[in-house]
C-alpha cells in the first residue's frame, strides 16, 4: 500500500519495548498495517540489536522499518515520568523483556492498567505462567526443549531450524492476539493482557507429531528419517552440480511426468502405476531416477518439471530470493536502508489485502529519529525537550 494511502491500523498508536527478534516482530507487523510504532531505546547507543555482528547484523534493519524512535534512560525518575505519559496515550504496549523487568520499571500490566484502562498490554515472553515461566528463554532452547529441534536433525543430532522461527512466530502470534483485543475493544471498551511465548510457539508446530503419535500409537522419527508418505519427494544432483527438490504426490503427477519427461517404458510398467506400487518399487527405482534426472542441467530439470505440473523447488540460499523473479515481479520485496546507507531488498509481510501488499512508509529510524514530535504531543516544550537532552534523559534526533 502506498504512501499516503489508507491502511488497516491507521489512528492506532503502539508502544514497543521489545528488543532483539520476538518483540521487533511483533511490532513490525502492526507497523506495516499502518500503526503509529514508538520504538522505545536506551539512550547512548539504543537497542543492542543497532550493534551485534555476524547472526544478528541484520536483526535491527529488517524488524524495525515503519517505526519511530523514542530513546530515553529509564533508570532516572524522569525518564520513568515520560515513559508513563506514553503508556497512557497509546492503544497498545509490547514488551519482551525478561521475566520481571517491566515490573522492576512500573510499567507492568498492573501499573499500566491504572494508568490507561484501554491498553492492549502484550507480554511476549519464553513460557506461559506455570512451573517455568520465570527461566530466561532463547529461540534455541526453546527449539530443544519442544521438540522441533529432534525432529530436524537426524537422530542423536538434533538442529535448530535455519531462522530464528519461534522469535518470529510468537511475535506474530501476539500481533494476532492484538488484533482481537482491539476488536473486543470497540465493543467493551477494556484493555486486555495479551500472553504469547516461545516456547507454547514451539509446541503449537511440533503438535502434528503429536497427533502422529496420538492417532497411530507410534512417534514419528526426525523428518531425515521419516517413512514415506509419496513414492518421490526427493532432492536429486543435476549435470551442473545443483540441487533441485522434486515431489511427485499423486498418480495424475507420475503420469505427466512420464509424459514429458520421455519416460515412456515406466509409464507402460504396471508396477509403477501407483503411488504405494512405486514406494515398494525404490530399491531399484530411486537410483534410476536419480541416474536419469542427473543427465538434465537444473535449469532443464525445472522447465521440464514445470511443464508437467508436478512440484519442484531449487535449493537456494536466502541471497538468492534477491534476484528471484517471483519475488521481484510479484512485488514481494522492498527496499530497506541499512546502517550504513545502502539500500537492501528483504521482504515484506507474507500477507496482502484486496491484492494490495503493505509496502514502506519510513526507513528504519535512527536513536531518538521522530521523538520531538512525540514528546511535544505529550506536552513538553522545545525548551523543556533541549533541557532533557541536555541531562541525557532522552536523545532525540529531528
């Protein structure tokens, strides 16, 4: 959606304490539906996320477009005053601090309450309330204690998922919890606390296992050594040396695969006319498979393969979705500055309304970028706003 145009959550205002991943989506995906996002920083050098190398380089960039910057030093009385004000002017508060620290700085659920009973307070934390909900949490460990890492890696080796996954999942599910408190409000008038964890995100995905197991009375083992459902669902070496991922999932797939493919001698053999006849068949069948997809270069395994209408997919690297057609001619990507001034495709939410995608409005801010604006709205003066700066209880960037 352009610049200037109507959207979704235009007149909603948000309050962000979030930090690193979890909390940055979550705001994030209120920002780009046309959210007014006060990101709160410390001041000095604000978030940490602006700072960390290696994994976590990108982190600030790409969670924090759409968003304004209020940097102020929460461990003064003052700062603690001004905070307040925030609090009582917005619709919504994010937070993902650790367990206790909103408490520790009198902007817990409670505090806020009597401050702004309309607030949609959104706690996003590592558990729900229970036996665990005070341990320090990460994607990671979370990632290990569900399960989801036992059944990505092969056995006795269990793996992370290549994303930070449950960071980005439980922000997404606070933004829908959100949502529904601010559509409750319209007929109730209340605020709601809104809960949603890491590590309830992690047993949510991993819950079709559990069903496997429920239903069949047998666990599923870790997906690299999965049984098979489909008689190809297979990643097979190209005559260039590339990877492409093919998955023949019905017989109507098997047949016009033979058909473009030339495969005219196993499209007469009875044995492989059906999905369960070519799973009893691959033994032998997979190798041939294999030997004939491996004289074709990936580029021609693909056009085949889309010609027959069968799934198919290229191994990538996430720098390839750069470049990818799809993602440029559908408008799935947009253009974010990065630190250091350059401008970076990443893309945008995976969601579109009418057809529209919601699209950049502001660049990530810079510490304090867009706060003189917000703490004139709350009542200071220019005057009183320089003075603050002064005492280093807010930084603000014009």
């Amino acid at each position: 959606m352009e610049t200037g145009q109507s959207l979704p959550l235009d007149g909603i205002r948000v309050l962000e304490l979030g930090h690193t991943v979890m909390g940055p989506t979550c705001g994030l995906i209120l920002a780009d539906m046309g959210a007014e996002v006060i990101k709160v920083e410390r001041t000095g050098k604000g978030d940490d996320t602006r700072w960390l190398k290696g994994f976590g380089s990108g982190f600030f960039t790409y969670l924090n477009r759409n968003k304004k910057s209020v940097s102020i030093d929460l461990k003064s009385t003052k700062g603690k005053e001004i905070l307040h004000k925030l609090v009582a002017e917005v619709d919504v508060l994010i937070e993902n601090f650790g367990p206790g620290t909103v408490e520790r700085l009198g902007v817990g659920y409670e505090d806020c309450k009597k401050l702004n009973p309309k607030l949609i307070f959104c706690s996003l934390k590592g558990f729900m309330p229970g036996p665990y909900e005070n341990r320090p949490a990460l994607d990671e460990v979370v990632q290990m204690m569900g399960g989801l890492a036992y059944m990505t890696g092969p056995s006795g080796r269990p793996l992370r998922a290549g994303a930070s996954i449950t960071d980005i999942l439980g922000g997404s599910y606070g933004a829908i919890g959100i949502l529904t408190a601010l559509y409750e409000r319209q007929q109730t008038g209340q605020g709601k606390l809104v809960q949603a964890t890491l590590y309830e995100s992690v047993a949510f995905l991993v819950g079709q296992h559990m069903a496997v197991e429920a239903v069949s009375g047998q666990a599923p083992p870790p997906m690299p050594e999965r049984g098979r459902a489909w008689s190809v669902y297979d990643l097979f070496i190209t005559a260039d040396g590339e990877q492409v991922f093919v998955g023949v999932t019905s017989d109507r797939h098997w047949q016009r695969m033979c058909k473009i493919f030339g495969f005219d001698d196993w499209a007469e053999k009875s044995e492989l006319a059906t999905n369960q006849g070519r799973i009893d068949a691959r033994d032998w069948f997979l190798p041939e498979l294999n030997a004939r997809l491996g004289k074709l270069k990936k580029e021609e395994l693909m056009s085949l393969a889309e010609q027959a209408g069968i799934p198919f997919g290229p191994v990538n690297k996430p720098s390839d979705l750069v470049d990818d057609l799809h993602m440029n001619e559908s408008g799935s990507l947009v253009e974010v500055k990065t630190p250091g001034g350059e401008l970076a495709k990443l893309p945008k939410l995976p969601l579109r309304m009418d057809g529209v995608a919601f699209n950049l409005r502001s660049h990530p801010p810079e510490i304090g970028e867009g706060s003189r604006s917000i703490f004139r709205k709350l009542g200071f003066s220019n005057e009183e706003i320089d003075e603050l700066e002064v005492q280093k209880i807010v930084q603000v960037k014009e």
